[in-house]
C-alpha cells in the first residue's frame, strides 16, 4: 500500500513513524533521493492502513506491506524518488508475489477518510513498469458500481467512491459521474 508522509521532510516523517506513542508506522520510507530505509521488517504488522477495507477484506494492516513516500501532498513527486520507489516494489513484488492488481493506495481502500498518494502521483508510470493496474483504453459504458465493487473499493456512499476512484485514475476530474469514469473503471474491472 502506498502513501504520501504528508510531512515537509523525511526527517520529521521517520520520527513519526517511529515514535511509540504515534501508533503509526509503515515498513519502508523512501526519501526525496530515492534512497528506502526499511522501518518494520515485512514479515511484521505495521500499523499504516487504519480503518478500512480492500477487496471485501478488512484489517488491511495485516495483509498489506506499507511504503510511506515523504511528499507533503502538495507537489508532484520527484523522479529519482519514482525510481527509488519502483526498484522497492519490484523486490517486494518479487518476494511476497505481489500482482501489479495488489498495489493501492491508501485512498483506495479508505474512501472520504485518505487521500494519499494523492492526485500528483504517477500512478500509469508504475503501470508502465509492471507495478500496478492502469487501463489501456476505455472499456464499454458501464454501471460504475459494479465495477468499482470488481475491482475492489469498499462500499461507501457514491461519491465518495467516485472521487476515491478518480483520485487515482482520473484525479483531475470533477463533478458528477461521467461516461468515462464508467469506461475507465470497466476497463480497469477487466
């Protein structure tokens, strides 16, 4: 699962995550340079995912590996740090046999509670290499409950699982649901 720190730098992030008493925590944090420092051991329950379900599960926490990426979630996230990031999922994709249809977000399975990574993350470009789902071309029109409920996203209000959903593949769309949001998420249904 992957998230923004939402902090100004990596040094007040690991001190967060860290800390005992902020009973938050993820497994890996990749730095503005690329660099990952490990913070829990994989096999470990790290506390990064709170309330929230993901494909009918709950207790994400327990059955998902968390990688914090320090980005206060107001700029686009640096290349370098793009590339530190992919070469990170591809050892952990690799080792816990992790399908590009197994990473999220955290906006992904919290809907109206998170939004990180945020709409400034690249999400087609981990598509690109393999290390999550992005559609190739629009699928056919149709209902979009079905499809989000197919691809994963918990049960939420409609809009707020439009706008979960649109965070991450269409972030800056707005207003009412759209023919495309309906296409994209068949597409992404498969």
């Amino acid at each position: 699962m992957l998230h923004y720190t939402g902090m100004a730098d990596a040094g007040s992030a690991r001190d967060r995550l860290c800390d005992p008493a902020a009973e938050v925590s993820a497994h890996w944090l990749v730095l503005e340079d690329g660099r990952a420092e490990a913070l829990v051991p994989e096999e470990l329950r790290a506390r990064h995912a709170g309330a929230g379900t993901w494909q009918g599960r709950d207790d994400v926490n327990s059955r998902s590996i968390g990688i914090e990426i320090v980005n206060p979630g107001d700029r686009p996230f640096p290349a370098l740090q793009m590339l530190g990031l992919e070469r990170l999922m591809q050892g952990i994709m690799a080792r816990w046999q992790i399908p590009a249809s197994g990473v999220i977000g955290h906006s992904d399975m919290a809907p109206g509670r998170k939004i990180d990574p945020g709409p400034r993350f690249d999400w087609r470009r981990l598509a690109l290499g393999g290390l999550a789902i992005w559609p190739e071309e629009p699928g056919p029109d149709l209902p979009l409950a079905a499809s989000l409920d197919r691809i994963g996203y918990p049960q939420a209000d409609a809009g707020v699982r439009l706008a979960a959903f649109r965070l991450r593949f269409r972030p800056w769309a707005s207003g009412s649901e759209d023919e495309m949001d309906r296409r994209i998420a068949a597409a992404v249904a498969g």
